[in-house]
C-alpha cells in the first residue's frame, strides 16, 4: 500500500526524496519504496523519518 | 601442476587478497548499505547460492553421461562460479542494492568496462594465435576470458539501463 502520507509530508517540507534519503542515511531508491509501499522500514528508519520531517510516527506510518 | 591449475591458483589468490581489502574498507566505512539493501543483498547471495548448487548438479551430470566434450570440468566450474557471481551482482543491481548509499555508478562504468576490454582483448589474440581449442576441448587461457567478458558486460549493460531508469526516475 502506497505511503501517501510520507510522501505529502516530503513535499510540504519542500523536500526531495535524494534529500531526505541524505537526512535519513539511506539510499533514495528506499525513501522511493517506503513511499510506493513496496518496503516496510525498520522502526529505527521510521523514527529517523519522522525526525527529518518533524512529524510523530502516528502522522506518517499509522493506518486506520 | 600445469598452467591451468597455475592460472586458478593465482585467480583464487587474488580473490582472497581483494576479499580481504574490500572487508576491511567496508569495516571502515559504517553504514555503508542501508537496511533495505542489505536484506535485499542477503536474498543476493542466497539466489547466488542456489545457482551454484544447481549448477553444481547440472555439472555432475554432465560429467557423469560423458556429454562435457568440448570444455574440461575445472573450466566448467569456474565457468558455474562465474555465473553465481554475475547472478549475484544483476539481482543486486536490479533491486538498487549493488551501490552503497552515496555510491556513484560511474567508477563502476570505468571499471566494469576496462575488464570487458581487456578480456576480450586477451580472447580476441587466443583466437588469431589459433590457441582457442586444444584436442578438441576451449583451453582455459582463451575460455575464461571470454566468460569474464562476458558476464562483466552483461553486468555492464544492467548497470547501464538501471542508472538511467534511476535518473529518470529522479527526476519525476
């Protein structure tokens, strides 16, 4: 399922996924997947996500 | 000892010196492949794995029907070596884990193409010297220069066609 919510918080942030990849220390080919759904991160990696986009896990990774 | 059994000495010595040289770089360099590649790295070598033990049993058969006439067996499995290797890196490639996080593809470029050069340079002189068969059977001084160049350029052209998807990709 895709990570629309990741990828509206990338780009209110005025972000490109090479630059929050760099945030992150990750490749931009994971940022990519995380955002079409096809990997599902680490908690370490979510957490680092969400502290590169100033948003809570619940914000971007929570599904109702 | 001959000079095949010479040449897989010293290939086999010079895989150990760069295994060595790349571990402890890699040791240098921490998080050098993120969590995504590395899972997908793992997958990478099992898949290479299971090659090799496919390949492995299709050899054995071979040798036991008598059907491997025109290469001898050590070239055969340094031929299936080959093979699990190239599999490794194109599924790699593939799935955006064969360069690290902030690796260029470039230097790959250069490299990847002066071994395809080179080997098939070494392939292209064994021919016009008639030394490419010997009783019958690919010598492995012409043989295994064509393999390497071989799969090094299908290695290559993989690289090649997902760097540009990657940048097109990029740019959307």
């Amino acid at each position: 399922m895709k990570n629309l919510k990741l990828k509206a918080a990338r780009a209110a942030k005025d972000l490109s996924q090479e630059q929050l990849a760099q945030l992150c220390n990750v490749s931009r080919q994971t940022i990519n997947a995380i955002e079409k759904g096809d990997y599902n991160p680490t908690i370490n990696l979510c957490i680092a996500i969400c502290k590169a986009l100033d948003r809570t896990l619940d914000e971007l990774f929570w599904n109702e | 000892m001959n000079t095949g059994t010479f040449m897989v000495l010293g290939i086999m010595v010079g895989v150990i010196i760069a295994a060595l040289f790349l571990s402890r770089k890699a040791q240098k360099k921490e998080c050098e492949y993120d969590e995504m590649q590395l899972k997908i790295r793992a997958k990478g070598y099992q898949i290479g794995f299971y090659t090799a033990l496919f390949l492995m049993i299709v050899l054995i058969l071979l040798c036991e029907l008598n059907c491997l006439t025109v290469v001898t067996p050590g070239f055969a499995v340094y031929t299936a070596l080959i093979i699990c290797v190239t599999v490794f890196a194109i599924y790699c490639i593939l799935n955006d884990a064969f360069l690290a996080i902030r690796g260029k593809a470039n230097r790959y470029f250069m490299m990847f193409g002066m071994v395809v050069a080179l080997e098939g340079f070494v392939f292209v002189r064994s021919v016009m010297d008639g030394k490419v068969l010997e009783d019958g059977k690919l010598t492995f001084g012409s043989g295994a220069p064509a393999v390497m160049a071989v799969c090094f350029l299908a290695i290559l052209i993989t690289l090649a066609v997902k760097t540009v998807r990657n940048r097109k990709e990029a740019d959307e």
